[in-house]
C-alpha cells in the first residue's frame, strides 16, 4: 500500500491554495469543473438528479425484500422508536443499491478529486433520519495520507423537511483537528484505562470539540433534497442530520463512503493511535464491478 520513500498518493491537491487554478487549468467538462470547485470552496457539493429515479425505487424495494426474507433479525435490530437502525453494506446484497453506488457521474468526480481512480468502501443505508449531532468523519474513515475520503449521499426519495434532513457547516471543512492531543488528554483524564477504553475517550473529546467549533468554522446549510439527488461531502466537513419534526416520517437514503482503490480506509483506532507517515497494514482486500474496487469490509447487517 505504500512504497519504500513514502505513501503511495501526495497530500490531497484539491486543500492546496492553488486548487482553484489547477481546476480551471485541467480541461474537465463544466459540471464537473463547478462541483469540484464548490467541493474546495464550500466542502460539499449537491449533484442534482445524478441517480435514475427508477434505480433509487428498485434500491427501495430490494431493502423490502431483504427485511421480508429476515423479519426476526430485522425485529432484533429495531431502535427505541420500533425504527429500523442503519443497514451496513446493503450494497452487498442489492444490485440496485451496488450501481447507486458505483454512478459514474460520482466515480468520474471522485477519479477527479483524489487524482487516482475511486472505489466504494462501505455503505449505510437509512428508512428514517439519524438526527445524528454534527460530527467529521474523519476519525472513522482515515486515510494515510489524510482525507482520500468522500462520503457520497443520495436522496432515495424526497427529503421531507420535518424528516430530519441533512445539514452541514459551509466551508468548515478547512482547519484540520490533529488526533494526538485527544489522546494525551485522554490518558490525563483516565490513566488507568486500558487501549480501548482510552481511544473511546479520545473520539469522545474530538467529537465535543467538532460540535463546540463548527459554527466557528463555517456556516449552517440545510439543502433541499429531492430524489436521486448525490451529496458528496470532504472528508472533514462537519455534518449530522437535524432532529425529525415527525420522526415517523421516512427519509430514504443510503450513503457510499468511498476513497482511492490504493488507499485503505482504517478506523479511529488508528486515527488516534498511528504515528507516521506510512500508512498502517491494510485491513481489508476488494474486488472488482465494472473496473471499480469494491471494498469486502463485511456482510450486509444492521448497526
């Protein structure tokens, strides 16, 4: 994963103060020019329309099909409101939602970003809104060298307003919270905690420090969204889902966590923990859809 000088990828070129005439100089078409320049400037960017609304339906009905073919494990996996939690990797069992996932219009911005060719990682899937607090993803989706990550959301149906929808910070995606201080704080705090325990702590702190800064960082922006519409958000902009008006109301949408096919994605164990430039041994192996790394990181389960 990594050569013997150093990673296998430079630093992410799209944070660089130049990223903006790099864009302009590199001959791509115009949609893809003013999405890759909203994806720098603001860190996130709607792609309107980018998934067929047939595709988004058939995504809908297989999650059905699943859920009927394993009704007593979907009964043990309900949350506190009788809701089905989030669906990991349902991308392993729908076709449907595989293609979603794979949109050549997201893989062609992806390829552009990351300067390597994309790949799919994991996936989420969603019947109702998180109303999850603002967070980065960072800390679960690292990647060495830092931010070879895109979250890519489509709306599956129409977002409701009292549904919960998604927010996130405009252009919050700028100042970088190192992972070493949450840690050390964490050991200040708790010395006698073991590995786990601490590392818990330590994304604790990092989380309360996101939730405190971002609206220091960047402004509060909740889009409309309509179905087969693709959200692709930087790897630190902050982001959640606003509390549901009417938390029976659905709010259909699966995300795509995604990074180059020569890039692991590692989790917060090792955000806190690794220390250096190369990356930590890889964890997972992929294989291959229409030419496009598909990460095998589990089969399809609720969470």
């Amino acid at each position: 994963m990594a050569t013997k000088t150093g990673p296998v990828l430079p630093s992410l070129w799209i944070d660089d103060p130049d990223a903006d005439a790099r864009i302009a100089a590199a001959g791509q078409p115009g949609w893809l020019v003013d999405a890759a320049r909203a994806l720098a400037r603001d860190g996130l960017v709607v792609l309107r329309g980018a998934q067929p609304r047939e595709l988004c339906e058939r995504a809908i009905a297989d999650y059905g099909d699943y859920c009927g073919a394993n009704a007593r494990y979907v009964a043990a996996n309900l949350d506190g409101l009788g809701h089905e939690k989030r669906l990991v990797n349902f991308h392993r069992t729908s076709e449907a939602a595989l293609a979603l996932g794979l949109n050549a219009r997201v893989m062609q911005l992806l390829d552009f970003v990351f300067g390597a060719e994309a790949g799919v990682y994991t996936s989420l899937t969603f019947k109702y809104g998180t109303q999850q607090p603002v967070h980065r993803d960072t800390p679960h989706f690292a990647t060495w060298p830092g931010r070879y990550f895109c979250g890519c959301w489509t709306a599956l149906r129409d977002v409701d307003p009292a549904a919960g929808p998604l927010f996130y910070y405009r252009g919050a995606h700028r100042p970088v919270v190192a992972a070493a201080p949450f840690l050390a704080e964490a050991k200040v705090r708790n010395p006698r905690a073991g590995r786990a325990e601490l590392l818990a702590l330590a994304l604790d702190l990092y989380n309360g420090e996101v939730i405190r800064r971002a609206p220091e960082w960047g402004e509060l922006v909740t889009p409309e969204l309509a179905q087969g519409d693709v959200v692709v958000w930087h790897a630190e902009t902050p982001h959640g889902g606003s509390p549901a008006q009417d938390p029976e109301l659905l709010r259909w949408s699966i995300v795509f966590h995604c990074a180059p096919r020569v890039v692991q994605v590692h989790q917060h164990d090792a955000f806190f923990g690794h220390v250096g430039e190369l990356p930590p041994r890889p964890r997972y192996g992929t294989f291959d859809v229409g030419g496009r790394a598909v990460g095998v990181t589990g089969d399809t389960a609720f969470m």
